[in-house]
C-alpha cells in the first residue's frame, strides 16, 4: 500500500512540475541569445532611459530604432527618441499572486503583492 500511495504521490508531483509555466515565452520573441538589460521599477509613473546611460551600460546605439522592453512577459509600448526612450512603467501589483490561491477570493488585494513592489523590466533589440 506504502508504494502505491508513493507511486502516486511521485507521479503526481512530476505532472504538476511538467505543467509548470515560467512565463517566460517573451523570451522567444526576440531571442534566447539576444543581450537584455534588467532594471528595477518600484513606482508608477513615466521613465526616461538617457542614451548615454544606454551607451555606458555596452547597448549598441546603432540599434535604438529596434529597442523593445518587456514586463510580466508582454512588450511594453515605448516612446523613441535619439537621446531617450520613454515608458510608462507600473510597480507590481498582486496580478501574479492569483494562483497562489485555491479560491481566488481569499486573495486580499490584487493592487499589492505578497512578495515586493519590485518588478524587473528587461530592455532588448530587435535583430529582424
């Protein structure tokens, strides 16, 4: 009975890992062996990346028409400039948090998460 019931236990644990998802599909789009930047958003607001800190952090200028930033997996939409790129940015909120839950109103807010008000944008070109 002992092994049956750890079968079953062992199975199950490797379906639910199999099924996992890392949500990091937005990867794919501009490539796994693409250079991206991460940066830490804390607060909503607008943000302005300055091309010269672009060009100290090693960011091929050449390449500022083909910037794209990704946050939660989704492309954000930028404002580009020769001497800037602008975005709104939103700190993180409980939208994650959801499946953390078996009922999703226990969640107490979807405004504030559990874990930090830190999300990580990561900034990228577009080789196409």
């Amino acid at each position: 009975m002992r092994k049956i019931t750890l079968s079953l236990l062992i199975g199950l644990l490797v379906g639910i890992n199999l099924q996992a998802q890392f949500h990091n599909d937005w990867i794919a789009e501009s490539g796994y062996d693409q250079q991206y930047y991460k940066f830490p958003v804390f607060a909503d607001g607008v943000y302005r990346i300055e091309s010269s800190t672009l060009d100290e952090a090693g960011f091929d200028m050449a390449q500022w028409q083909k910037i794209k930033i990704y946050a939660k997996g989704e492309q954000v939409p930028l404002y580009l400039a020769e001497d800037y790129v602008e975005f709104v940015g939103h700190r993180n909120d409980g939208s994650m948090d959801t499946g953390l839950f078996p009922v999703s109103t226990w969640q107490i807010s979807d405004e504030r998460t559990l874990f930090t008000d830190t999300i990580h944008y990561f900034l990228t070109w577009d080789n196409n």
